[in-house]
C-alpha cells in the first residue's frame, strides 16, 4: 500500500543563516494510520507540521503527497495540494466576527474564485455539507451565532469544521488541545479521532500532552532538537524511550 | 548620599539651563528680535480690533464665494476618494508582513508614501499648478498626493499590526492571494479602515479651503486675492467662514465616527 | 431567545440578501465615483486654458534634473527650517501645559466652564490652517522666523494638549492619592504622582508633532521665514526648476531623517 505523505530527507532553517530546525526527517503517513509527534518544546514538532503544507519553506528534502513533490510546487499547483491538506491550529484562528457557518464555509475558499469569494456566493451543495459538517461536531445549535462568543471547545470544533469543508485527504492538526483544558482536551482528542476514522482520513497530530499521543495515535513520531529519535508503534513506546527523549527538558 | 542626590538635581538644573540657552542661542541665530516678540502677543489684540473687526459678513454671502465653498467641498472629496484608492494599494506593498515582493513592491509602496507625505500641501498645490496651471484639477492632483502620505502612513501601519496567524490559515486552506486579503486581513483592519477614512477627510478638507491660496480652487483664492488688495475686513470673515466649515465637518465626522462605532458593537 | 439553529433555506436567503445588499453598496460606491470625478475634473477644468498634454509633458520634463550647484547652498536653510521646527515645538509645548491642565476633566479647576474653554481652544488651533495662522502671525509682527515659528507653535497646541489631558485624565489614581495621604500639597501631586506617569506619553507625542512640523515649517517659507521654503520659492521665481527639484529633495530628506529619528525613538519609550 503505498503511503498518503511520505516527507524524506526534510531539513529546514528559518532563515539562510538561522540555526537549523529540522535536520534529516523522514517518515511515511498510510491511509489509516493517527501519527502523533511528540517531543520537548523546541524539538521543531510545529516547523515539521508546517513545512507539510508549506507554511514554512524547507531547505531541502522532499514531501510526496499524491504524487506531487510539495517542496517544488508553486502557485495554483500549491493551493490545489493546499485544499486537500486541512488544518487544525492550536489557537483556532477562526475570523471573530463572523459566524460559525460562515467561518466554517471559508474552508471551501480554495475551490471558488476571486469574484464568487468576494460576494460570498457559496452554492447549496457547499452550504448543506457546511451545515452537516456543524452538526457532526455537535454545534447545530449554534450556526448562525458569532465565534467571538463561544467557548474554546466550541470554537476549536469550528476549525474541525472548516478544516473538514475542504474534503481534505490528509489532516495536520497542531497542538489541538493546548488551548483548552484537561476535560475538553479528551473529548475534543475523541472527536478528531472518530471523524478520522469515520471519513478515513489520516492525521499528522502534534501533540505535547504523551498520555493523550498514546492513547489516540497507533504510530509515534519522537522528536528531539530537530532530529528523529523515534519512529514506531504506540505499543513501542516504553518509559525508557520517553525518558531519553524528554531528558533535556525540566518539567 | 547626599553627594548623590545634589549630583542627580544639579545635573537636572544644568540641563534645564543648556535647554534654555540653546533655545536663546536659536532664537538669535534666526535673527528674531526678542522685543518684537514680546511686543506681538501686545500689538496682536490691537490689531485685530483696528483691522480685522467688523468683519465683512456680506462678501461671504455673495453667489460666486458660496460656488467657492462648493468648489472646495468637491475638490477634497475627489481628492480624498483618488488618495485613498491608491494609498490601499501602496500600503498593500509597504507593510511588510502582507507585501506580495520583498524586493520591488514594497520599497516602491514605502518610498512614495512617504515621499506624498514629506511635501507640504500647499507644496503640492504650487507644483501642480505650475504643470497644469491653476484651477480646481491642480487641487485634486494635490490633494490626492496629501491624502496617499496621510492615509498611506496610518493604513500601513494598521495592516503591520495585523494577526499573521489568520492570514496563514486561509492560505492553507488553499486560497490565493486576493482571497487571503478579504478573509484574513480585511475583517481585522476594517473598522480601522474606516476610522482613518474619516480622519483624512478631516485633513484633506482643512486643506482643500487654503490651497486655493496657491492657485488650485476653492475659498483659498478669494482669500489670497482680498490679502493681496489688503480688504481686511473681507478677509476676516473668508477667514471665519474657512474655520467655521472647519468646524462644522469636525462635528459631522465626530458624529459618523460615533454611528459606526455604534453599528460595529 | 434567538435561536442560533440554521437550515439551508434559511441560510441560502440570507446570504443572497447580503449579496445582493454588498453588490449594490460597490455599484453604488464605483457610480458615485466615476460621476463625481466626471463632473468635477473633466467638465468643471478649463482644458483650454490648461494646455495640451504635450505642454504638460513639456513642463514636467523641466522638472527632470537637478542643480548640483545648489546643494551647498541648501545647507544653511535647512538648518534653519530644523531649528524652526524645534523652537516651533518647544513653543507649543510650553502654551500646551496650561491647556492640557484646564483640558483634563480630573484637575480642571472651574469644572465645565474651565474644561471647555481648553476644549474650545484645542479646537480652534487644530481647524485653522497652519497658513493661516501665519498670515495672523506676519500680521502682527511682520515678516521674518518669528510669524513662522508662532504659526507653528500655536498649530501644535491643539494636538498636543489633546493627548497631554487625555493622559492626565487615565493617570493611575493610586500614587496621587499615596502623595496626597502623605500629606503632599497640589504641586507634589502634580509634579511626583501626575508628571512621571504621563511623561513617555508626552515624549512620544512631542516627537510625533516635532516630525510634522519638520513638514509644516518648510512652507513658513511663504511669510519670509528662511530656511527651505523660502529657497523654494526664490528657485520657483527664477523659474530654475531643476533647482526646484533639488530643494524638494532636500525636504525630502530632512523629513526623511526626522522620520527615522521619530520612529526610532518613539519605540524606544514604548
């Protein structure tokens, strides 16, 4: 079966003469697997999820996705690859203003044009899968209310939904749960989940909590300072792993 | 201890008195004669009674300055309208987050902000007249440079304060770049938009009723004929009549500032 | 309660009504503009009189060049236009003080009577054009730096007593009353609880004015007060446009400079 993302070789320094985030990554993403990273802050887990979609140019190396070689896209090929990567970011970034179905419809943004985007004509398909996607995270109560005035749990579960509005084939998520507390953390962890498995979609999750990655993932990815440490099974994953990976860091 | 602290207040003094000297020395150095200036606030109230009082209220009523006022209120509005739909696009390239090319747009957006900004209207007013000669298009063309440095500088400023974070997620989600600006930068800068929209007017219309003094069209241009021919009275009341519209659009902006803030709650 | 459920048909009308709502707001805002700049440049401009596009490519490419044998010439007036910046600045600070204290709604003394005589004051300054106020000026005292430098400072006061009293009125309360229940007198509150609080404001706002300034007093050139506006002008008279360009240039730069002085220090207080 040949992998959904397969990123070999990837390294990556913010600018040319910065120090280097992300030295020689590789690793392959399949169709049913939830890949969680984790590793101490700093480890260079959020550079690695965004070089993905190109939120951040990599130095060198390469990130196949359906056949396109990320790294060397540019333009329309880059946002077409775009549409099909969703996002989940761990602070939401959802436009406060606006309300939950319209933020939710931007997700389709990448699949209109200028002219329809500026007058917001979204056409009713789009509209009625915007609406199910509301419901399936559980706010249909809340579709036509402003996000500035929902919770956190609920506005993270807007930016599943947006994320989803992309038909996506592959799901980064960053950080999901940092913003929100214990609780809603498992519960939105299960709601991620569930929807992954029930689209078949497969995730690249960034997560700092380890008890969360264990519980959700069924792959690891360990990083430490920019260098893979460990890349296997969740049931792999032993305390001594664990304590090499997080020896730097003082909790 | 106490060495210390007569050190700190003796440093105070001294510089208070450098500041002081320095500020005798200019004075000097320009050749202002320091009876004159004491005599002026003097003389000042003196004048005004003897010359400027009572003021000409008749002149200002005639046909051809009331055309002028029209005049100005239009020269401004176009002015202000050019400036701005220009002065969007050049702040697009000057801030530096959000610029489509490091390279060539935004040295060329930051670069003729500024340079509208530099040069004075009246400036402005002087070199248009000079190519195109007078009337009201040399004060558009003016005030369109006035309003791209004033507008220019403070959009600019407000696009770079912009959250980056939500301009990185509509772009990927694919959109391209117009669709980047409308979603995630529009909806963060609009009330912004709006607030220095009104301010500028506020500018560009004080400006638009003298720079006729230069020869763009307007009140300005009765205003320097009735210095020239030294009709005090008349001037004094062009000269109220100018701070009274003055006045009257500051309250009609502070008012349109009030409904939206009202509307945006 | 509003109810925040949504179905597609609800949707679907009332999105298109803010379609539509948009769509005619931009038509209007684009006919409004293509009218207005209609009527006003092209039918209200005596395009006889102005010339024909050739002529005005003619005079333009006057302007093209500069007259290097100037630039020595220029140094003096700028400095001069500098120093009248500073004087004109420095000047309206000190007739701010006074204001800004009758401007501020928490030690005005007269209550409203007090508060709004400032206000009014502050407004006066800010409406009438710095031109204006040199023409008042010359016609007072004549010609020369001082109309200038009188223009400018009078000028600034409406700004910069504006954002002197607004900080006085949002000045922490909690030292003023510490001075005053230590049995401090009006003065020590002023100058201990109300001055250090306020003083990046003032600071930051005096370099603000001072830049603009830089830009007004350029022009004081008009009422005879040196420096680069009356270079300006002289080269205009002369007809010597190239040496024109060059005194705009030298505007130019020494806004430029005051900018990059402004800005830089501005972030340093904040």
């Amino acid at each position: 079966m040949e992998p959904i993302l397969k990123v070999e070789n990837l390294n990556l320094s913010y600018q040319k003469k910065g120090p280097q985030v992300l030295f020689d990554i590789s690793f392959s993403v399949f169709k049913d697997d939830f890949y969680a990273i984790i590793g101490p802050s700093g480890a260079g887990k959020s550079s690695l999820i965004r070089c993905i979609n190109r939120l951040a140019d990599s130095n060198s190396g390469n990130i196949f996705f359906n056949g396109e070689n990320i790294p060397k896209l540019g333009g329309r090929k880059l946002r077409s690859v775009r549409r099909k990567i969703g996002m989940i970011f761990q602070e939401f970034n959802l436009i406060d203003r606006m309300s939950v179905i319209d933020n939710v419809l931007t997700g389709r943004l990448g699949y209109m044009n200028t002219f329809a985007s500026l007058f917001r004509m979204f056409d009713k398909k789009d509209i009625s899968s915007a609406l199910t996607l509301i419901s399936k995270v559980g706010l249909e109560d809340f579709a036509n209310k402003r996000v500035d005035q929902l919770s956190g749990g609920q506005r993270q579960r807007v930016g599943i939904a947006r994320a989803l509005m992309q038909e996506p084939e592959l799901m980064l998520v960053d950080e999901p749960t940092s913003s929100l507390d214990p609780k809603i953390a498992i519960e939105m962890m299960e709601l991620i989940k569930g929807i992954a498995n029930e689209l078949k979609i497969p995730v690249l999750c960034n997560i700092h909590n380890i008890d969360l990655a264990k519980k959700f993932a069924n792959k690891i990815l360990g990083l430490q300072d920019g260098k893979k440490k460990f890349d296997d099974t969740t049931n792999k994953l032993t305390h001594e792993v664990l304590q090499d990976l997080y020896k730097f860091e003082i909790l | 201890m106490k060495e210390i602290y007569q050190n700190s207040t003796s440093k105070k003094f001294i510089n208070i008195f450098l500041f002081f000297l320095l500020i005798y020395l200019s004075f000097i150095y320009l050749g202002i004669d320091f009876e004159r200036f004491f005599s002026a606030f003097g003389s000042f109230g003196s004048i005004i009674v003897n010359r400027y009082y009572p003021a000409d209220i008749e002149y200002i009523l005639d046909p051809g300055y009331l055309h002028s006022i029209l005049n100005s209120i239009q020269m401004a509005y176009v002015g202000l309208v050019l400036g701005v739909i220009i002065a969007s696009i050049l702040s697009y390239f000057a801030a530096i987050n959000i610029t489509p090319s490091k390279n060539i747009a935004y040295p060329i957006g930051k670069f003729f902000i500024i340079f509208s900004r530099s040069i004075h209207e009246t400036i402005w007013t002087i070199l248009f007249v000079t190519i195109i000669g007078f009337g009201m298009l040399a004060g558009v063309m003016a005030l369109t440079m006035y309003c791209i440095g004033f507008f220019g500088k403070l959009f600019t400023e407000q696009l770079e304060n912009v959250n980056m974070k939500l301009v990185e997620t509509i772009r990927s989600n694919g959109a391209n770049e117009f669709q980047v600006f409308i979603f995630g930068v529009w909806p963060q800068v609009k009330t912004s938009f709006t607030g220095i929209l009104i301010y500028t007017w506020d500018v560009c219309f004080r400006a638009s009723t003298i720079i006729g003094f230069f020869g763009a069209g307007g009140m300005g241009w009765y205003l320097k004929r009735n210095v020239l021919q030294l009709e005090y009275a008349r001037v004094a009341s062009i000269v109220l009549s100018i701070v009274a519209l003055v006045i009257l659009s500051e309250i009609l902006s502070a008012f349109m500032r009030n409904k939206i803030q009202k509307e945006t709650q | 309660m509003k109810s925040f459920e949504l179905d597609l048909d609800t949707y679907s009308q009332q999105n298109s009504k803010k379609i539509t709502k948009k769509i005619l707001f931009y038509l209007c805002l684009v006919v409004g503009i293509f009218t207005s700049v209609y009527f006003i440049i092209i039918l209200d401009t005596d395009w006889h009189r102005i010339g024909s596009g050739g002529e005005i490519i003619k005079q333009l490419s006057y302007f093209i060049g500069l007259d290097f044998s100037l630039i020595k010439h220029l140094i003096i007036p700028a400095f001069e236009t500098f120093l009248m910046a500073c004087l004109g600045t420095a000047l309206g600070l000190f007739l701010s003080l006074p204001v800004a204290w009758l401007g501020a709604k928490n030690v005005t003394p007269l209550g409203m009577l007090s508060f709004g005589f400032a206000r009014f004051l502050m407004t006066i300054s800010r409406s009438i054009h710095e031109i204006i106020w040199a023409l008042i000026f010359v016609g007072a005292v004549g010609l020369g730096a001082l109309p200038g430098i009188l223009a400018l400072a009078f000028r600034s006061v409406g700004f910069i007593s504006k954002i002197i009293s607004e900080a006085i009125e949002e000045a922490d309360k909690k030292p003023i009353e510490a001075i005053r229940a230590a049995g401090g007198s009006g003065f020590d509150i002023m100058y201990y609880g109300i001055i250090p609080q306020i003083l990046p404001t003032v600071i930051g706002t005096i370099i603000f004015e001072w830049d603009i300034n830089i830009r007004r007093s350029a022009i004081m050139g008009l009422v005879g007060a040196g420096g680069l506006g009356l270079a300006f002008f002289r080269q205009m008279h002369m007809s010597n446009y190239p040496g024109v360009t060059t005194v705009i240039m030298f505007i130019f730069l020494l806004v430029m400079i005051g900018e990059i002085f402004s800005n830089y220090y501005r972030k340093k207080i904040i």
